[in-house]
C-alpha cells in the first residue's frame, strides 16, 4: 500500500475521480454561465464575438475571450454547443484542473532548498503537493460548473512557476528547457530572470484574458524581484526584468485590444469596470453606500444583485447599514419607490451617493478599514464549496442541527477542512523560512501576491469567495512543506540566486 501511495499516477487518478463525481453528480449553473454560453455559442455559430439585443446580434466586450475561447474549442471539438456541450465542457475542466495539480506540485518542488535536498526528499515532496492538490474539494469542485475558475487558476499556477523559476537558482532546470548545447542555450542561461520573466508574463496574460484582475500576479512578482535585486544595486537589471514580464503580459492582449478598437471603435484591454453595455447606466452610488456595511457575501444575493431586477425586501438590509432612524427612513422611502415601480435611475442613486459620502464621514474607519478587514476574513474562511447543494447556517446551533442536519455538519466538516489547508500553509511557509535564504525569494513573492490580491478582492462590489480559489496553488504548495522534517538550516541573511547575478 506504501508504495502504491508513491505512485503520481494513482494521486492523478483519484484526483480525476474525485473531478468527474463533482461532474456527474453535482453539475450546476453558476451566475455568469449563460453569458458566457451565449459569447461562445454566437462567435462559433455566427462568427460574432456577442450577444443578441432587440433581436440583433451585438458585438460586446461584456467579458474577456479567454473563457469563452476555451468554450469555443470545446464546442469545435464536440459538434454541440451551450447547454448540450455541457459535460464536453466539464470534463475538459476536469482535464485542466489536473495539470494544474501537476503544475502545484512542481511549485513545491522549486521552492525546496536545493542545499539541503536530497532526490528522494523531493520524489516525497512532489507526491505530497501532488495528492494535496488532486484530493483538494475546493479547486475541483468548479469543473462542475461553467464559469472560469479552472482556467483562471491554471493560468495563476503558470506564471507562479515561471516567477519562482526567475527569482531561484535556475541552472540545472534550465536544461530541461533549453539546453546549453542548443545554439541560443548559452544566452538563455545568461539571461535566465529575464526569460522566465517574460514567460511568466505571457502566462500572466493568458490568465489576464480570463480573468481580468491576473495582472496583481505580476506586479507582486515584479515587487518582490525588484526586493531581491535592488539589495544586490542591480537596479538596471531588475528594471530590464520587469520591462520584459510587463511586455510578455501584453502580447496575449493585443489581439483582444485590436479587435475592440476595430469593432467597438474603443481601446479596451480588458473589459469595461462594472460589465455595462454601451449607454448602461451604472448604480454607482448604491455600490458606494454598499461599500459602507456590506461585509457579507449573502447581502449581494439579499440586496446587490436584485437592484434593477426584482424587488428587494427591505427587511433583508441589515441593522448596520443604518446609523440613524432618518438614514433607514430615507433608504425605505427610495428602495420602496423602487420596489413599488421597477424603476432606478440617476435621482436615486444620488441619494445613495450622498449617504455614502456622509456614512464614510461620520466613520471613515469603517469604510476603509472594518469593512475590507472583515470581507479578508469571509473571503479566507468561506469553504469554496458554495457550488454544491449542502448550505447552511451555523447558527443558531440547535435550531440548523434539528432542522438541517446534514447540511449543517458538511458546512461545518468543509469549514474545518478550509482552516486545516489555511494552517498547513502557513506552516509549511514557516518551515520554508526557518530554513535559510534558498525559499525566502519565494515567499516574498507568494506573501506579496496572496496580500495584494486579498486587498483588491475586499474592494470588489460584490467579495465573491469562490475569487480567492485562484491562491490555491500558493496554499496547497506551501502546505506540502507542512510535513517536511526539519534539518540544518542556512544562514539567515537572503542569499540571491545565481540565476539572478550579473551575466
């Protein structure tokens, strides 16, 4: 059984299994699912990038073509399209989540200290984060749906790789890319961060047409690697890195770019700030008084996404989205008009602008601290299991265990698990850096990315847990590490790579 367990090939395997049961049981729609169906379905039948409007078939930019993309090759492949090509869908997830699992586990691999591993601690190494990544619920549960997680968090694992690639020492790896002996092996070798850079880059693109935030991985990267350098007064050089990682990003988008300049007469790298069509109007003002207490996921269902669709029940707001009796009185008045007529325009959201502005004056704490704080911890400790049909609430105890109890317990059981990887994670980054110089690069990187993304996702009008999945491959690579026996560790002061020295 021992060495059944070592075999990648049977980590893989459950992995997949585990992949097509979320598939064949539990296959779901999420919120944009149909959108991007119906982008795919009309650029494959039509020929148009966009939706129907009025009868008409419109080009849009509601949604970079990353996953509509990899929708659209899926429906050349099969023959079918939207709902019928669900399941071809769905288990080319599966397929790709698998290469992500292989692509987490590489990532641990590259950030173990090369002076103190020995091939069979990191043969231990590879099939830890191998069987931590295939057996996780949280990354595989969204084969099962259509939206672009799994594509998202690929693309994330990719430029991961490459970044931790340029800030390690990189020779003997290097030859599994370009050998010295090739004609242009030498000058890769020479200009190692710059190469990896640019490709990290390129994948940070590719991730960038899928979901439009990607870009946060390359500035972590590109601030951490300006940490490393600076130190060593190779101002120059971390100056040439960064130019080549910013440009490989860039290449993936110009076809997009050009496309929206030709065919919407715009220039558009990713798509619009709030997803409008043209002459949309945008509530920006009921975002903006949202911003000042909205620290629940639940209240987009409750309140944000119902605006300008069906009523709201006023009831649904919570008591700490009012600081006065007139402030409640004055939100009824409006969301009651609205309510009553289906109607929301300009004069309205101008009394949310303006509550925004004086809730955010009477406590500027709140706004800008307590909320975002509060959303970090949601984002973090929300299972990323929403997707499956087990919900429930935690308390009151007694009432959910009575009426809910099997929700009750998998919500609580998925809770744990969620914590338990959390843990696992930052012990494996404490081991990481208690052992010397060779990880810490890394690290930095990985604590650059994961705080910066969080900080951007509490900014969100609508903190989404399932954002936060695409941190996984950094969680679960970290958290192989967990279980790694201590040995001698390196001097304290950062040693840089000698990929990272002058040519």
């Amino acid at each position: 059984m021992r060495r059944l367990l070592k075999s990648p090939l049977l980590a893989l395997a459950a992995g997949l299994l585990l992949r097509l049961v979320y598939v064949l049981a539990y296959a779901t729609d999420g919120g944009d699912s149909a959108l991007y169906e119906n982008l795919s379905s009309n650029w494959v039948q039509h020929g148009v990038y966009g939706i129907f409007l009025k009868g008409a078939l419109v080009p849009v930019d509601l949604r970079t073509p990353g996953y509509p993309s990899f929708l659209a090759l899926v429906y050349l492949v099969c023959g079918k399209t939207g709902v019928a090509a669900r399941l071809w869908v769905m288990m080319a997830q599966a397929a790709v989540d698998m290469l992500t699992c292989v692509l987490i586990a590489g990532l641990a691999v590259l950030i173990f200290s090369e002076r103190n591993g020995k091939s069979e601690e990191r043969e231990n190494l590879k099939l830890r984060a191998l069987w931590l990544a295939a057996t996780c619920p949280f990354i595989g549960n969204y084969a099962a749906v259509i939206l672009s997680e799994i594509l998202a968090t690929f693309w994330t694992a990719c430029g991961l790789l490459f970044f931790v690639l340029q800030m390690r020492s990189a020779g003997g790896m290097l030859t599994l890319f370009v050998p010295a002996r090739w004609r242009w092996g030498g000058f890769a070798e020479r200009n190692f961060p710059e190469l990896a850079g640019f490709l990290g880059g390129v994948a940070v693109g590719c991730g960038t047409l899928v979901r439009p935030e990607t870009p946060l991985l390359l500035v972590s990267s590109a601030v951490a690697l300006g940490v490393v350098m600076l130190r060593r007064g190779e101002k120059a050089r971390w100056l040439r890195a960064a130019f080549l990682m910013g440009l490989g990003c860039l290449l993936p988008l110009l076809p997009w770019a050009a496309r929206n300049a030709i065919t919407l007469h715009k220039v558009q790298f990713l798509n619009p700030r709030y997803n409008e069509l043209p002459g949309e109007f945008v509530s920006r003002g009921f975002m903006k008084w949202e911003d000042t207490w909205l620290d629940r996921y639940r209240y987009s269902y409750l309140v944000t996404f119902k605006l300008e669709h069906e009523p709201i029940v006023l009831e649904d707001i919570p008591a700490h989205a009012f600081d006065t009796a007139e402030e409640k009185e004055t939100v009824y008045k409006v969301l009651g008009e609205y309510n009553r007529t289906g109607k929301y325009g300009p004069e309205a959201d101008a009394v949310f602008g303006e509550l925004a502005r004086e809730r955010t004056a009477r406590h500027p704490l709140r706004t800008w601290v307590t909320i975002p704080l509060t959303r970090a911890v949601v984002l973090w400790f929300t299972p990323q299991m929403e997707l499956l049909p087990y919900h429930s609430d935690i308390f009151p105890l007694e009432v959910e265990w009575d009426e809910n109890g099997k929700d009750l317990m998998i919500t609580v059981g998925l809770f744990l698990l969620n914590i338990i990887f959390i843990l696992l994670a930052w012990r494996g980054a404490r081991r990481l850096w208690s052992k010397g110089a060779g990880a810490r690069p890394a690290l930095l990187l990985f604590a650059a990315f994961l705080l910066l993304r969080t900080a951007f996702l509490t900014t969100a009008e609508s903190p989404d847990p399932r954002y936060i999945i695409v941190c996984y491959p950094v969680l679960l690579a970290l958290a192989a590490h967990a279980f790694h026996r201590d040995e001698e560790t390196e001097p304290d002061a950062i040693a840089i790579p000698a990929a990272l020295r002058a040519a």
